[in-house]
C-alpha cells in the first residue's frame, strides 16, 4: 500500500486553498488541502505496526501553532504554488522522526512545510498566477492538534486511515 | 459546520466501489466509498463535545465484520444502487446511538447499511445499469475497527476530523 502522513488544516483554510485549488492544482479532487509531513511512501509493513510509530511520535510533541504569511513558489525546482507555513520545532520534530521510524527515504530539498494551491503548470502559467497571488495578503493562524495517515486507492485519491491527537495528554 | 459520521471499508472494497462510482456517482470526487452512518447535520456544537460523544459510543462496540452480499436499489424511493450490507448488532448499535446523542433528525426510512455505487440516474440509466450490476455476484467480508467524524467544505467535499476506534482495548 502507498500511504503519506499529512495535516489537514482547518475549514476556513481548507476553503481558502480549494478556491486557488480548483483551477490550478490537478490533485484537487484526490485529497483535501493539506500540509505534507511524510511524501508518499510505498510498504508491506503491517498497518498497525505503522499506527503504533505514528502514535508514539504524536505523544512527543504538544499541540503547536501553523502560521501562513505569505503565498510562494518552488521555483526554479518546480513551479508549485503554495501557501507557506513558518517552520516550527513541532513541524521540524515530526517531520524528522516519521522519516527515521518509517520506510521511504528523506527527499533531497529541505523541509519546507506548506500547503499546496497550484501545480504542474506551464511556465506562462506559472508567472501569470504567481504574479497575482503573490500579491495577495495571507496572515492566517491556527492550532494544529492531530496529523493523519492517509493511504492511495486505486483511482489515485487519498483516504484517511486514522488521526493521532498530539500530545501526552490526548493519548 | 456540516458533520457525517462514517465507515471507510478497505481499500480493496473502495477500488471496486469507485470503479463504478466514477461513472454512476456525481458524488464520486467528494468523498472516498463509506458506509454512513449519520447522515450529514449542521451544528454549532462544540467540535470536541461531538468528539466526545462519538469516542464514548466508539467504545460501547467491539470490531465487527461487514459482510457484503449483493448489489441492490433503493427504488421505487430513490434510484440509489448500492453493496447492501448485512446489519449487525454493531451497526444497528452505532447508528442508534449516534442518532440519540448528537443533532439530527433520524431519517423516515429504517436504516440499512450500505456503500452507495450509483446515484442521481435517470429512470432508464438506472434500469439499465441496474440490470447489468444485479448480476455480478458480489460476496466480501471484512474486519470494521473504527469509524470516521467527517466534515463538509465549501466545495461540498468532505474532509476527515478524527477516527475513532471501536472497543474497550483500543481507547
């Protein structure tokens, strides 16, 4: 099975993301907007044995604040349109240790967390919509206080497989 | 914000509901193949007092298996074809309380647990796939260990909040 690990942030972002998403993002139909924090990994290892990593690197870390100030690009790398969240301890935390504790190998560009809004587009594309969202005031806080594990089906969309509530206290 | 309270069934049984969905579903890009449970409530309802609820009804069942035996239709009510599933205890339990404790009319019509794979048709898109569908023979069990809170976006699609798993054990 093919599974990623994710954040999904709230409505209101989410709502604000999918009206980019809908007419420059091709995945928009295949997952809800959302923060990757593990990229799509293929494994054999028993769904359980993955739950049970995933819910002892959840109990590290408190529930923690995603700020979003600004709307950014990939490019040159690629040119993904997204709305860039401030890197935090929690962010940096999780992410480092899902990538030690579960198969799939750490991708060679830094950890920069963020949630996609436009992808895969032609460079005139890119220019034309990166210059009108770029502009565009983004100044958007949130507690984030669970991360989920999803899996790929057949038809290429996402499902939730389960959700891990941060912190000692909700386990 | 609009709550739905489902089943994801495995993927094996996702990738066949969707082979049919993509053609005779208009929901097929919302949401992922399910069993409903509750059927979509708006509430101002506190999300973790909903949480709460549903983890303390979660607890009451232990897993049980989804047995799926046929293709079926809801006509003359509606033209909904479907994988009819066989109640359980567990199901009939679940749908119960989940009606008693949270917002939300129970619905006129008794509850029968299913994975819709076709909606919306015509009356002669319905014969005609129906026709075809009633004949494949349709024979699958699985293990359910856990249920899914899930809400509405703007775009109508439907995004996961928090899994529950079923049982004492797993809390």
């Amino acid at each position: 099975m093919k599974y990623g690990i994710v954040i999904f942030p709230s409505k209101t972002l989410q709502d604000l993301a999918n009206s980019y998403r809908k007419r420059y993002d091709p995945n928009y139909a295949l997952i809800p907007p959302h923060v990757t924090l593990k990229a799509a990994f293929e494994t054999d290892m028993n769904v359980k044995e993955i739950t049970k990593k995933i819910e002892d690197i959840a109990k590290k870390y408190e529930p923690f604040t995603l700020h979003i100030r600004k709307v950014s690009s990939f490019q040159p790398i690629n040119n993904t349109i997204h709305l860039k969240a401030d890197k935090t301890p929690e962010l940096e935390g999780i992410y480092d240790d899902l990538y030690e504790s579960l198969p799939g190998e750490k991708p060679d560009h830094p950890f920069v967390p963020h949630i996609t809004i436009g992808q895969k587009l032609s460079n005139d594309e890119h220019s034309d919509v990166y210059g009108q969202l770029r502009m565009l005031g983004v100044e958007h806080e949130e507690m984030v206080d669970r991360i989920h594990l999803v899996y790929q089906l057949e038809n290429q969309s996402w499902t939730v497989y389960e959700t891990f509530r941060l912190g000692k206290d909700h386990q």
